[in-house]
C-alpha cells in the first residue's frame, strides 16, 4: 500500500492545501486527508474541514495517495470518483480553516467571577490546592465593576444578551453576600438596559438550605462537581473536617431534578476511580437528570502533584463502557477535547480573551489562574481593574492569541486538530514550560475519542459515509476545568 507524507499518532495525513485549476477531467484532491488505521484492509478516511468521512480500503486509500501526487492516470473509476466529489474531497474549491481574529482590545460580553479561594471541601486532587493558603475574597465593587464592563461592551456592540459566571479558585458560595448582591446588581443592569441575562455557578453543590432556594430561584444553572458512586465520589471529596460530601450533593442534585433547574455533572476521575467509572456514570444516570455529563481524568497539579496519572489507556477502556452505559439512559457522556464535529483553532477561552476577574482585579484568561500567586500568573493574566478603567496587556494578549492549534508544528499532522484545538495550554505549559510541544498523555485519548465520535456520526449517517455541515465552534471553550462546551445545553463546568 502506498501511502504518503507525513505520519503522527496512528493517522496518516495528505493534504491537498491549494486546489489548482482542473485542466480538463483532471481530478484534483481539494481536502486536507487523514488515513487513519482500523483494522486490516480497513481505513477510516476523514477530511475534518469538509466534515467529511467513510471508511474505505487500501485501494481507495491508494487512490487518494496517487491524487495527491499527482498520479492522475491511475485514477480510479468514475463512481469511486464521483463518492470522493460528494464529499468534497476531490473537485471541490479550497477550504476554510477556522481561523478566528481578535480586533483590537477585548470587549466580552461574559464574565467570570473568581469569588474567592476559600471553600468548604478539601478535595484531594485539588488544583487549586483550596484551604491551604490565606483565603481571598472579591469585593462587590469589583464584582460590580466587571459586570458593568460587559454590559456596556454588550450595549455598544448591539447584543441583546451578557453572562455572568460565578466561579472557583474555591467554592463561589463561600462569598456568598457578594455572589447574591452582584448578581441582584447584573439583574438590574440587565432591566434598565433591556439585555437578556444568563447567570451560572460552578460548585462543590455542598450548600445550605437557604443556599439551594436561592439558587434554584436566582441562577439559570450551575456545573456540579461530582464523581459518580457516593463511595468513589466520598473518596476524594471530603469536607474540611475529612468527612465525605456526597450525601450534601445528591441532596441539592434532588433539589435541582425537582425543580426543574438546568445543571451539568463534571467528573473527575482518578487512576485509582477508572475501574469504577461506568457504574459511576450509571448511577447518576440512574438518579438523577443532568443536561451533561463530563468525565476527565484528574489534573496533576495542585494538591494531586504527583499522583498516579489517569491519562492512560484504561481511561480510553472505562470512558467506552461509560459511554455505552450512558446511551442506554439517553444520556451523551463527554470528554473536553474530544468533539467531532466542531470546527476550531482555539481549545478554549485562554487563548482567546476568556474574562475572569480573580479576587484582587487582575484579569485572567485561564480558570485554573484565579489569583496572582499562580504558578502561571505570568502567562495568563492579562490585565487588571484599574480605577474606573481596564488596562489590558496587549503584548501578552497576542501571545495567548497565538497559542492557536494552528501554530502549534506538532499539531499538524493530528487528525483531531481542527476540533480539538490543540487542548489545555495551561496543561501544556505545566509539562513544557517555554519549550516547544511535543504532545501528552491527553492525545492519545483525544484521538481515540474523536476516532470513536467520526465512525458514529458514520453509522448514524447510514454506514456509509459522513457528511454534514460543519458547526462553527469558533468561540466556544470546552476547558478541562469548565467544560464549557456549545453543543450541549450551556452549563459551564469545572472541578
Ligand atoms: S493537542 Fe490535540 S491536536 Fe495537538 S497532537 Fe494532541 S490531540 Fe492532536
Ligand atoms: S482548558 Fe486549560 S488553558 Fe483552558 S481555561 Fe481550562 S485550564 Fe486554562
């Protein structure tokens, strides 16, 4: 079998960049190609900006590499041909590859609020290590201020719509005067403006009574952090006094089914948790009724530095299992990178103006950057509240820009590229510093991940082959913080 150019992970990439002009019938590839490996004889083929895919054989794969070689007098059969012209693989024009831009300074019309870093839990893989150093809390004049900031970038763009998130670093709810007031101030600005407000939490749900009335009254959901089995889930998340959480979180899960009130589950899964994830993925399916469920293995930073590492292949084993479980309630189960079917050069909001307010006034890009003793600060914090203003670093805002996927050199020969967008730069700074990325333990789950999603959108398609327009997730953070992904009912969740 012949097959070209160049080769990383388990994918084989041919790229047909330029469509030159057809001189004739001359069939011209017209896609960026990869050939990824299944079985014997057996390739899924996937041209990810044409959203396009089918898996062929070693003659169709041989085809496309005389192709892109030019070999066009060994060009197949008309009917193979005209397959690949449906498709857009050959003889179509060129390709868009996402590619966003960012004029001038940003004007977001979201805001996250780092409230504070103290919290209730002390989980044992915390990456932000809460309950060990001074706690911090936002005041509600900055609160204010960050929230005035996105309505009027809102008003002066002609939105009719902002967001406010209420996020960690801790557990937001521990500040929880400032949490209430702040937001009772965006519903205010939201009225005498006549603009559409959105308000969410991030949270350990470990709350008060009180506490949950509010919330199911006030907030339009939240992204609750929870494990699955009370057992796994009370293994880690414990209260400051060692004591398990889960029976504080199913109740306020109760609540939220109960009320009706939209809510996603984020869990975090350790090596030691992998052997019991799908029956922890089905016991909240059994349970409960999140819009989403999330699983990503737990982060080595913070209070896990140094753990045993969950980014293996038994991860990729249990999340299968997981998933299939899942599908059996109706229910997707997700993993952060892994999202076939969107298009993008950017993995979430840190390389593209993400505005988060830690509790002191900078402004971070990075959910896992919520205060200025970060090992990153450096890097993703941006700007600060100044007086009645915003001072934003331009040089550094156009650094983070460019951590796009598609300037990342190893990047380029990965099949999931344009839909993984180059995952966690924040990940990536933990294990390469400056250096240049040379790929992690995540890839190997991503690609397998993202494999599974394109063959599926195959079957669904009829088994034959895949084809549908892309959705633009330009824009969109899928963090494997907050898991903030556009495709499923939008609840931002985190750790
Ligand atoms: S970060 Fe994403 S795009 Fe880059 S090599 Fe890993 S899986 Fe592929
Ligand atoms: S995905 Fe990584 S880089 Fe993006 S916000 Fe989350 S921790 Fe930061």
């Amino acid at each position: 079998m012949r097959i070209p150019l160049r080769r990383q992970g388990c994918s084989l990439q041919m790229k047909g960049s330029t469509v030159r002009a057809q001189s004739g019938n001359t069939p011209v590839l017209s896609a960026e190609i990869y050939v990824i490996p299944l079985e014997a004889n057996r390739f899924l083929v996937y041209a990810p900006l044409r959203h396009a895919a089918f898996v062929g054989n070693t003659g169709i794969v041989n085809l496309l590499a005389d192709l892109r070689e030019g070999r066009t007098e060994e060009c197949g059969n008309d009917e193979t041909l005209e397959f690949l012209r449906r498709l857009e693989i050959v003889d179509a024009g060129p390709e868009t590859p996402p590619r966003e831009v960012f004029p001038g300074e940003p004007n977001p019309v979201s805001v996250t609020l780092f409230l504070t870093t103290a919290c209730n839990l002390r989980c044992a893989y915390c990456y932000a290590a809460a309950g060990e150093n001074k706690a911090r809390y936002m005041p509600l004049d900055l609160a204010r201020r960050g929230i005035d900031f996105v309505v009027g970038n809102a008003l002066r763009r002609g939105e009719t719509h902002f967001e406010v998130n209420f996020h960690g670093g801790g557990e937001p709810s521990r500040n929880w005067p400032v949490l209430t007031a702040a937001l009772a101030h965006a519903r205010g600005q939201a009225e005498a403006h006549g603009l559409k407000l959105t308000a969410y939490v991030a949270t350990n749900a470990v709350f008060s009574e009180n506490q949950l009335d509010w919330i199911v009254a006030h907030l339009d959901g939240a992204s609750v952090s929870c494990d699955g089995l009370p057992e796994v889930h009370d293994s880690n998340r414990v209260t400051s006094g060692g004591k398990g959480s889960s029976a504080s979180v199913i109740h306020s899960l109760r609540r939220f089914d109960a009320e009706d009130f939209s809510y996603g589950i984020r869990m975090t899964v350790t090596a030691a948790a992998i052997p019991r994830l799908a029956d922890s993925v089905e016991y909240l399916c059994a349970n409960f009724r999140p819009g989403q469920i999330q699983a990503e293995p737990a982060y080595q930073i913070g209070r896990w530095a140094g753990a045993p590492s969950a980014e293996t292949e038994a991860f990729v084993a249990a999340f299968r299992e997981a998933r299939e479980r899942a599908r059996g309630y109706g229910r997707e189960l997700t993993f952060s990178a892994a999202r076939a079917g969107t298009l993008t050069n950017h993995f979430c909001g840190a390389t593209q103006d993400l505005f988060a307010l830690t509790p002191d006034g900078s402004i971070s890009s990075c959910y896992e950057v919520f205060d200025e003793s970060s090992p990153r600060a450096k890097t993703f914090l941006y700007g600060r509240s100044s007086n009645e203003s915003w001072r934003f670093d331009r040089e550094k805002i156009v650094f983070l820009h460019r951590q796009s996927v598609d300037n990342r050199a190893w990047c380029a020969g990965c099949f999931a590229r344009w839909s993984c967008g180059g995952d966690c730069y924040h990940k990536a700074l933990a294990i390469y510093g400056e250096g240049e990325f040379a790929g992690t333990d995540r890839c190997a789950i991503i690609r397998e991940l993202t494999k599974d999603q394109i063959l599926a959108h195959i079957a669904e398609a009829g088994g034959v082959f895949w084809h549908t327009p892309p959705e633009n997730a330009a824009g969109g953070c899928a963090c494997v913080s907050c898991g903030d992904d556009k495709r499923i009912p939008r609840v931002p969740l985190l750790i």
